[in-house]
C-alpha cells in the first residue's frame, strides 16, 4: 500500500471502513441472537458469576418458574431454586463418579461444566408457589479473554411433556408386558404371511408347545382342526361371494378386510389332545395403514363346551323323564276309563235284579193274604238290605260321574229344616230350632241364634243333600239315643252353621252306615213307603 507524506491512503481508509462496518453488523448478530435468546419464552436462561449468584434470568425462566427477574437477581443461586435431594444425590454421584468430594449446592450443578466437560442432565426445579416440575439443564462455564471462568449459563426446558410421554409408554409397555405374559389367555401375533412371531406365555400352557417351537416356523392353521379350518373356508366363501383359500386365510380373512372377527376353533396341543377355544382376530397395520400381522388371542373354551354339554344332556333326560310320564299317563288314563266303564256298567248291571227284588218284597208286603209277623219281619229285613245295596249302587255311579267331571248340582232356595226330611228315609228325624249364620273369625268358630230367630235362607239342591260334613245340618246333628240333645259345627267354610237338634233315636244304625260313607246320593228307583221302611 502506498503512502503519503501524511499517513494513509484513501484506499487503505477504505478497506479499514469496510472491515469496521462487517464487524458491527457481526456484533450485531451477535447481539440480536444472544436478545433473542435471553427474551425467548421456551426454555429458561439463568446466568450466574463465578460463584453462582444469578445475574441474568430471562422472560422464559420467569414463565416456567414463576418468580420476576426482580426475586432472584443478586440474590440466590440455581440450587435455591432446585430439588434439594435431588442436588445431594447429584453431589453423591459426581464424587464417585471423578473421585474428588463435591459439596451440595451450586458446585454440584456446575462441577462439570467448571472442568471443561459438556453436562447435560436432568433436574427438578421448584416454582415460587411449590409446584414442581422436571426440566433438562445445559450448563456452559463462562470466560473472559484469558480464559478465566466468569460465570455459567444454565439453560433449561420444562421436560413435563416428555417425562408424561415416558410415563404413557412405560404404562403400554406394562400393558402390552402383562398381555403377552398372561398364563390366561393365548397370544399369537404374526406376520403379514401368518408365520408366527410373538408366541406368548398362556399360548405355551394351553397349547403344550414352547415359542422356540413355533416362531418363525408355522402358522396358527398348522395347530388348529383341519377339517374346521377347511369347513370355516368353506363357509366364508357362501358368507362373502368369493373364494377363500383353507389354510391361514380363512383364519383372518375378516380381519384382513376391516371385519370384526371372533370365533370358535379348535387347537390341537402338541400331546395330540384337542382344545376348543374363542379366537379373537386383529389386522396389525403401521402407519400407512399397510397390514403387517396378525393377533389372535384365544381362550380356552373347555369349561363352557362342558357346561353346554351336561345342560344338553340334562335337556335330553327331562325330554326322555316326559315321555315316560306321558306314557303313564296315558297308561293311567286307560285303566281309569276301562275302571269307570267297568263300574257303570256293573252298577247298571246291579240295579235291574234289585229293582225287581225290592218291588216284589213291596208287593208281598202289601198283597194279600196279608203276610205273617215273622214274614213282615224276614220282607223288612230284605227291603232294607236292598235300600242300603241300591245306595251303594247309586253312589258307584256318583263317583264314575265325578271322576268324568260331569256331576252337575242344580241350586235353589233351600231350608235347612227342610233337609232331614228330604235326605231319605234312613236319616233321623231332626227338629232344627237354631240355625244361623255366623260371622268367619278365621277359625271356624260358629255363633248361636237367639231363641226365637228365623232361620236363613241357604242355597242347596233338594235332591242331592250332602251326607256327613258336606251337609251343615246333619254335620250339626248326629243321631244319637232317644231325647239326646247334640251340638254340631260346620267348619269347612265362612258361611257354616252352628244347630241345635232333637232325634228320636229311630233309624240310628242306618245314619251310622250313611255317615261312615260320608257320600252324596242321588236316590233313584222305587222307594219304600211302608211304615216299618219310614
């Protein structure tokens, strides 16, 4: 470079401008990208001096932090803001780590960085309101032009995203662990051409084989039923118009189309033993949403198969149970029509000779020439033993009538006065001077009619009186001696009677036949008029 007499040239003033200019516009890149990075609000720039008290704390160390620049410059250190156990535990480590003691605190944050090595690690920082959150801090040792540490630049960005992230996959990851090592359930993932890949703990226990055996050698067709592989291809190719191939394919054709698929299969162990199962299908796709396997995940289905089998055989023995009492039924109907026909037939049978016996006792009775005493004696003792044959006879063919369930009663306004007179001739004569109803105490007791009182009217038929309990009034009087009073009760139901009655002692041992029958009679047939018959 030339010069003049006076100095410089105006070229060499020049390229020293020029040079002055480019380093002022460095400095000012400099200077925009260090104010870029104090004021930016996503991690936090903290810088200290040499002993680590905090000269700088930018806009993102107050948002993530909580406290204002005011708080903390000149005033506290990056450890007063830290986990203090956490700042111990670090001190712990270092000193093991490089052999040397390092006190807890500052040192501790900085230790490494003051050597000149790079220190990146993670910390949990304290809020000014006590919420904490974990952070990853980057700690760079500050020097002047000799090399001399002037103080450090902790930058640090909030990492309670990432440590959630963390904590989400360790979750699936347990998740995904406690599936595939489940001795409940089987697990077999394969790939996209159904060779098996993943071949979990329950899949060993309930198959008998070991994943060494399996993987990246079969696929789930190779250990289910072929005939129920062949039958399920088979039937999907009628279910969906196309055909389907026996073998893997029919296994996880749904599934490959988007289709829900669970069904029933039987594995075959490898002892040889069978196992039925429900099989659960899923397509595994990647991002592209490109197949790339297979999970079935099957259950033993043993205990169910069991449970339908024994409710079937159950069914079966209740069908079998119904049949045979229907056959007796039926049987039991048969004997009891042929019974009932034996027994109509046979009283009809009866009823003609004893017809014929009883009127011509009448008629010797009442001819002429009139009989002897004894024969009145021998012919009464012929009529009543036709009567008491006639009322057996008539109530063989009551009994047939019930059990054919065609015994109808016609009723009509009756007297209970009335009743004895119209039972027969064998009933005992009774007065009924207190008859009335009583009100239902729930125990069958009955009430007295004042002397005096009318009787009630009652509904009955007049020409079927009830014998026995069945009849109020001759369940209320019972024959007994000549001028016996007795009190009977009527307790079958609500609107029983309670009476008074008078016998005269006659006809005593015909009432006892009558009530040892207690039976309904419909009295057919001639009757006997005759005194000694009355």
């Amino acid at each position: 470079m030339s010069k003049t007499a006076n100095g410089p040239t105006l070229a060499g003033k020049a390229t020293g401008l020029a040079a002055e200019v480019r380093r002022q516009k460095a400095l000012l890149k400099t200077g925009a990208l260090q104010n870029a990075i104090l004021n930016s609000a996503n991690f936090s720039s903290i810088a200290t001096d040499e002993k680590g008290v905090i000269q700088i704390f930018n806009v993102g160390a107050e948002r993530m932090l909580g406290y204002a620049a005011a708080d903390v410059l000149n005033k506290i250190t990056p450890a007063d803001i830290s986990d203090p156990q956490e700042v111990v535990a670090r001190a712990k480590a270092l000193s093991i780590e490089l052999g040397t003691p390092i006190t807890p605190g500052f040192e501790a944050l900085v230790f490494k960085a003051s050597r000149g090595i790079e220190d990146i690690y993670e910390l949990t920082y304290i809020r000014k309101d006590g919420s904490r959150f974990p952070a990853v801090v980057s700690v760079t040792a500050l020097r002047d032009a000799h090399n001399a540490i002037i103080g450090y630049l902790l930058i640090g960005t909030d990492n309670t995203a990432r440590k959630q992230a963390e904590a989400a996959l360790l979750k699936a990851g347990a998740l995904q662990s406690a599936i595939f090592n489940s001795a409940n359930f089987s697990s077999i993932a394969t790939d996209a051409k159904g060779v098996i890949q993943i071949f979990n703990v329950g899949a060993e226990r309930m198959l008998g084989y070991t994943a060494a055996d399996v993987m990246n050698k079969i696929t789930p067709a190779d250990i289910s039923d072929p005939q129920e592989v062949v039958a399920r291809a088979e039937a999907l190719s009628v279910e969906l118009g196309t055909p389907i191939t026996p073998g893997f394919e029919a296994l996880v054709f749904k599934a490959s189309r988007g289709i829900e698929d669970i069904y029933e299969l039987t594995y075959v162990r490898k002892d040889g033993s069978r196992v039925p199962a429900v099989v659960s299908v899923t397509a595994l796709r990647d991002a592209q949403n490109a197949i790339i396997g297979y999970l079935l995940i099957g259950t033993d289905n043993t205990a169910r198969k069991q449970v339908e089998a024994e409710r079937a055989q159950l069914y079966k023995a209740l069908q079998d149970k119904n049949a045979e009492l229907e056959s007796a039924k039926a049987v039991a109907e048969k004997a009891n029509l042929a019974k009932s026909n034996f027994l109509s037939s046979m009283s009809h049978e009866l009823r003609t000779p004893l017809n014929a016996i009883l009127g011509f006792a009448q008629l010797l009775e009442t001819g002429a020439p009139a009989p002897t005493a004894t024969q009145i004696i021998r012919l009464h003792q012929i009529i009543k033993a036709g009567w008491y044959l006639l009322d057996l006879i008539n109530e063989i063919l009551d009994l047939a009538v019930i059990e054919s369930g065609k015994l109808s009663l016609s009723l009509e306004p009756l007297s209970l006065s009335d009743v004895p007179g119209q039972a027969g001739a064998d009933q005992p004569a009774v007065q009924c001077d207190q008859v009335q109803p009583r009100p239902w105490n729930g125990r069958g007791d009955v009430h007295r009619a004042q002397p005096g009182t009318r009787p009630h009217p009652h509904q009955g038929q007049r020409r079927r009186p009830a014998a026995g309990k069945t009849d109020p009034a001759v369940s209320a009087v019972q024959p007994t001696r000549a001028g016996d009073r007795r009190r009977g009760r009527d307790g079958h139901r609500p609107g029983g009677h309670q009476a008074t009655g008078r016998t005269d002692g006659r006809h005593h041992r015909r009432g006892k036949h009558r009530r040892r029958g207690q039976r309904i009679l419909d009295r057919t047939g001639p009757r006997c008029d005759a005194p000694a018959c009355r």
